[in-house]
C-alpha cells in the first residue's frame, strides 16, 4: 500500500509540474487550478506550523504549565489577539498598538546593526592597503575595490548636481555599478537554470528513471 | 489618542533598545530581552493574520462571483484540507489531536500533512519557479542590447560571469599556460566578483545601510507615521 | 530593408528545454575547479575540533532546493564525517522540512546517529533578526522544545547552550530574507561567533562586501556550481555535479541567444542608418 502512494505521489509530482510548464505554452485552466492549489496548500502550512512552532511552545505551554512564572507573556498575548482586529474594519485601528510594538523594536534593532554592519565594518572593510597583496592582479583588483567602493557611494549622493569631480567620480561610480550588475545578471541566469535543472533531474529521473538520481 | 499613544509606545520601545544596546544590565538589558520574545510571539499573531486575511479576501471574491471564482473556490478548499490534516494528525514526530496517526502514515508512507507538502506543494512551487529560467532566456534575447558604454560593460561582464561559472569555461581556457592563468575564465570570473562587483555592491549597502539608519531614527522619533494608516 | 523578425519565444522556450534535458541524460563529464570562497567554507568546518557544535539554519523553501539542497546535503555530511554535533533551525517554515529529508537521505550512510546526542531540530521561528538577536541573549526561551515537542533541557546535545557561546560556528542556507544577512549582522557582528552561508545565485552578489578582512562571513557557497565544489572537495559527486555540464549547455544557449540579438540590433541600425541616407 505504502509502495502504491508513494508511486502515486511521484505521479501527482509530474502531474502538477506539466500543469505549471504548460503555462508557456498559453495561460490555461490547467495552470489556474495548480496555481491556486498552491497558493491554498502555502497557506495552510503557514498557518499550521505557525501555531505548532510559535504560538503553542512560546505562548501556550508557558501559560498552562507554569503561569506565576510567565504571566507577563499575557501581555503579547493579548496584543497578538488586538493584531487579529485588523480583520474587521471597524476595530482596525486597534491593531496600531502591536504594531507600534513591531515598528519599535525593528527599528530600534535595525538602527544598531545596519550602522555596525553595512556601514562602520564596511567603511573599515574599504580601508585596506591595496598594495599588500600576494601578486599584481591582487594589487589591482585592491585599488579597485578602494576607488569603486567610493565613487559608487558618491553616485548616491544626489544633494548635489553630478558636475566637474563629483561628476566625473560618479560616472566612475556607475561604470563599477554596472560591472555589479552583469554579474548579478550572471549570478541569476544561473540560479535560473538550476532551478529547471532541478525539475527535469526529477521528471527524468525519479518519473521516468532514465537518469540516476 | 489613536494615534498618540501607538507613537510613543514606538518611540519608549525603540530607546529601550538601543540603550540595551550601550547598558546591557537591569532593567535595560532584560526589557529589551523581554521585547524580543514579545515580537517573536506577536509575528506569529501576524502571520496568522495574512493567513485569514487570505481566506476573507477569497471568501468575498466567490460571494460576489468575481472573474475567476470557482478558481478561489480551489484555493479555500486546499487551505482547508491542509490546515485540517496538520491539525488532526500533526506534522513530523508532532502530535496533532487525534496523535501521531500510525495507521495512516503506515497506508501513505508519510503523515498526510507531510504527504501533501512532499508530493504536490514542493513540486508547485519548484517548478513555478523554474518558469523563470525560459524567461530569463528570452529576456536577454530580447533586452540584453549593448548600446551604451554602460550597458556594454553590463554586457561583458555578464558574459565573462556566465562562462566563468560552467565547466564549460574551464574546458576554454584550460589549455592557458601557468604565466597566464590570470586569463583563465573562472579566475576572470572569480576576479569581477571578489574586486568591482564587490565594490558596487558595497556602495548599495552603505548607501542602503545610511538609508534605513534614517528611516529607523525617523519612526522612532514619530516623524514618520505611515504605518499607523489613515485618520 | 525592414526590422529582423523576432523568433517566438516558446521556440526558444524549447531550445532552453531540450537544452538542459539532453546533457542530464547524455553527460559530457566537463572538468570543476574549485573557487576561494568555497575552500573557506571548506576550510572552517574541516578545522573545527571533534565534538564540537555547530549550528545550520535551513532558511529556504522548496523552490531553492536544487541549488541549496545538494549544499546542505554535502555540508551536513561533511560535519558528520568530522563528529561535529548539527544543531538545525529554521527561519523559514519550510526549512523544517528541509532538514527532515537531508536527514533521510543521509540517515542510511550514518545508523549511529542519535537524535538528541548528535542532532537535534529545534523548527521554525519567525521573527528573523530579533529572534536571532533573542536566540543570542536567551537561547532557551526562543527554543523551549524542538520540532517534536521534546523539552531541550532532555536533549543532551542542548548542554550548555545558552546562548551562541558555546557554538562552533553559525551557517545559514539561505534563498533570500531572513537569511545570511541577518546571522552576520547578529551571530557575527553582536556576538563574535564565526559565520558562513550558503546561498543561491540570485543573492550571492549582495553577500560578497560581506566576505572581507574582518570576516563578517567566512567563505561563501553561492550556487549548484560552489554546490558542486564543495561536492569535489569532500570526495562525494552528487546531484551538483551531475547538473553541471547542463548548467554549462544552458548558459552557452543564451549566451548564443544574447549573441544573435546584438548582431540582429547592430544590422538593423545599420540598416536603418543607410536608408535614412
């Protein structure tokens, strides 16, 4: 029996993918029915693994099992529960106050680590000596890094017309930018095609059996 | 009243954190730990939020019989099932409220939650997104133009990225002496990437950094308020 | 003369198809070299002392897994191979059951494996940088029980973990946010502990300002091709490898594609240029 579905589940595998590839052929109620599937069976999972992951280990079991210990956690309880106002648009405008909770702690959070992060270690990630390097391909590609790293910032500075030094570190800036960009373009076409590599690796392997999976 | 009392549950917030940040000890140091564990379990509220916003939204497309509807109608009932199964059977070794289900996960192989996700969810979504390599293919076909000096350095250096990152450009460019390795194309590839892609992704993060550092002392301080909403 | 005639997309929707499916089936075998990003990866796990912990967050979904699942997969076994104790999270909900079938495919090659002792999988969080940021204050309140309702204080792989002292090293597999960036803004930068990641091709240029002299991320895995590296490295050819030469055939398609549209825009400005004459 175990054999049998798990058969069948291959099957349903292959079944759903061409119903989702037929969509490049045209748009057709085939492709409709799996794309909504998908999105109703997301959402599900969503749902279930946030109650089972978060709110029964870190909410209900704390307040059951040990409640003098935990009975401040009532109070996210209840903002959770103001949260879920948003639903009605009459009570809509109770849910700002856990939202303001969210809000608060985000930024304050994301002031202290992109200031450490993105830019204090990246500033002194710049500050390097470009002639320390191993041979002069590393010499080159160090004084690169330094010169595209602060013509790129100047790029972004926009408080002031891109005219005489600024203009010409700019245009700098944007040759960097856009060297930045073909790669990313490179990165993604790969990403890309190793997601239809995927795809066809269980189509021909684990469907067909032509290929060792 | 409405509004006041959000922004300056904002504003009290924000500050416990930073300076939690600087004086790790009492009472600083465990609010903001305190705080911490309050978002984790107020995102699950908010998760959960998006889910039944979804089940509204399509619960009034079919009531009012919107283009498309019996499509939504697929939507729901899948919604359904899947939250059904997680919560009768559980998922993995989690109990759900009838237990671990032995003699179901014995007939399927799997709980029928698990059997759902494995066999139809992840080849949906897998696949949904390997749509985007023939798309990928036919846009550089189409707008992958060098006619500036700009878009021909985007050009080249997608190119020279592109083989690089095969063993096709190994194969090419294998044959290249030890004097000239520099020219072999994964070490081409390998240097765009370790020297001016990494300098102009560098100039977005501090700019974006710089950015959101703005924003975050904006909010905190209430002069930015569109998350509130209207009136 | 008029415009060139632009070919049907869905012809060249074919083209891309048979493309990777013929090199999946008739393989060509092209050489793979290893890159520095990959050796540091590589290079941390391999330094690590036996017994020693490290902690994998599998923050992706189905769609990533044919360039994340062979990294995880090679990473985890490499880890195993060196006696290092897995401690999996997720900060994506799916990642939960990503880690359950690395762990089937790899439980035949390991039976002496304990749950508990030698892994554990504490689940899903949401949250993202404030959990971790929690995670590292009080590991124990974030993760009260594991996936399967068991209490960490039972599982003795949980010992002394508190906090993200006692942890190796951090790697996050990541398909986008929360991902690797959080865990070095927090793991790395708050809290001093060694950090890499693997991830895919679409966010690994925005990762690199990462890998520097301060070492915000040791090492980076970005794509099926530092998939199939690592794969190399660790002796074990998997599904990475075996996708590389249809990667390889893929790539050159549109570069021919890329190619061939170019020329026809250059002809007909030409073209164009001599008409208007």
């Amino acid at each position: 029996m175990e054999q049998f579905f798990a058969t069948l589940g291959i099957w349903l595998g292959a079944l759903f993918t061409f119903a989702i590839f037929s969509f490049l052929y045209k748009d057709n109620p085939f492709y409709k029915t799996a794309e909504q599937i998908f999105v109703g069976l997301s959402a599900g999972y969503w749902f279930v693994y946030t109650v089972f992951s978060i709110l029964i280990p870190n909410l209900y079991d704390p307040l059951t099992q040990d409640f003098s210990t935990n009975w401040i956690k009532i109070i996210p309880a209840i903002l959770g529960i103001m949260m879920l106002m948003r639903l009605i648009p009459k009570t809509e405008w109770v849910s700002r106050f856990p939202i303001s909770v969210v809000i608060g702690t985000t930024s304050g959070v994301f002031f202290l680590r992109y200031l450490k992060s993105d830019v204090l270690n990246q500033l002194t990630a710049t500050m390097i000596n470009p002639f320390a390097g191993e041979n002069w391909v590393i010499v080159i590609g160090q004084i690169m890094l330094i010169v595209g790293t602060i013509c790129g910032v100047i790029y972004f500075y926009f408080s002031k017309k891109h005219t005489g030094v600024l203009g010409v570190s700019a245009k700098i800036g944007i040759y960097f930018l856009m060297v930045s960009f073909g790669a990313a373009f490179g990165y993604t076409a790969m990403a890309r095609i190793s997601l239809l590599i995927g795809r066809l690796q269980f189509l021909l392997g684990d469907w067909l059996g032509i290929i060792q999976p | 009243m409405k509004r006041k009392i959000p922004l300056l549950i904002t504003f009290t917030v924000g500050i416990i954190l930073i300076i939690s940040e600087f004086i790790p000890h009492k009472p600083f140091g465990q609010l903001s730990g305190e705080l911490e564990i309050w978002f984790l379990i107020i995102s699950g509220f908010a998760i959960l939020l998006g889910q039944l916003s979804l089940f509204k939204v399509n619960i009034l497309k079919i009531k009012y019989k919107q283009r498309d509807w019996q499509f939504y109608t697929i939507t729901l009932i899948s919604f359904i099932i899947m939250v059904t199964l997680g919560f009768l059977w559980g998922t993995g070794k989690s109990a759900g409220m009838l237990g671990q289900g032995e003699v179901i996960s014995n007939i399927l192989g799997y709980k029928p939650f698990d059997y759902l996700f494995h066999n139809i969810y992840q080849h949906l979504q897998a696949t949904m997104f390997s749509l985007l390599a023939f798309f990928i293919a036919s846009a550089a076909y189409r707008a992958f133009i060098g006619r500036t000096v700009e878009s021909n350095l985007l050009l080249v250096s997608a190119v020279l990225v592109m083989l690089g990152n095969t063993t096709l450009g190994s194969l090419l460019t294998g044959w290249l002496p030890e004097s000239l390795n520099f020219l072999h194309l994964p070490k081409i590839s390998e240097f765009i990437m370790t020297f001016p892609t990494t300098a102009g992704q560098r100039a977005i993060m501090i700019g974006a950094g710089l950015g959101i550092i703005g924003s975050s002392l904006r909010i905190i301080l209430g002069i930015e308020r569109s998350y509130l909403g209207g009136e | 003369m008029g415009k060139s005639k632009q070919i049907d997309r869905r012809w060249l929707f074919l083209l891309i198809f048979f493309g990777v499916a013929l090199p999946l089936i008739f393989t060509i075998g092209l050489p793979l070299e290893t890159t520095k990003n990959v050796q540091m990866v590589y290079d941390l796990v391999d330094s690590m002392p036996k017994g020693s912990k490290a902690l994998i967050s599998f923050d992706y979904d189905p769609a990533s897994m044919p360039e994340l699942h062979p990294m995880a997969k090679a990473l985890v076994k490499h880890c195993f191979d060196k006696d290092i104790n897995l401690i999996f999270t997720a900060m994506w909900p799916m990642g939960v059951q990503m880690v359950d079938d690395i762990i089937n495919q790899l439980k035949d090659d390991y039976p002496d494996l304990n749950y508990g002792e030698d892994y554990v999988n504490l689940g899903f969080k949401a949250g993202a940088m404030i959990t971790i940021q929690s995670m590292g204050k009080n590991f124990r309140e974030v993760f009260p029980k594991d996936m399967n309702g068991n209490s960490i204080d039972e599982l003795p792989i949980m010992d002394g973990i508190n906090n993200f002292s006692n942890i190796g090293f951090v790697f996050s597999l990541s398909a986008g946010a929360p991902g690797i960036k959080e865990w070095v803004q927090i793991a790395h930068d708050a809290y001093g502990r060694p950090t890499s990641g693997g991830c895919t091709g679409v966010s690994a240029p925005a990762m690199l300002p990462y890998i520097n002299e301060q070492k915000q991320l040791t090492g980076l895995l970005a794509g099926l091709k530092a998939a199939a590296e690592y794969e190399l490295l660790i002796n074990t050819p998997g599904t990475a490898t075996s996708g590389m030469d249809a990667q390889s055939i893929a790539h050159l398609i549109i570069l021919i594609f890329i190619a061939i549209g170019n020329i026809n825009y250059w002809r007909d400005k030409k073209a164009g240029k001599k008409g208007g004459k």
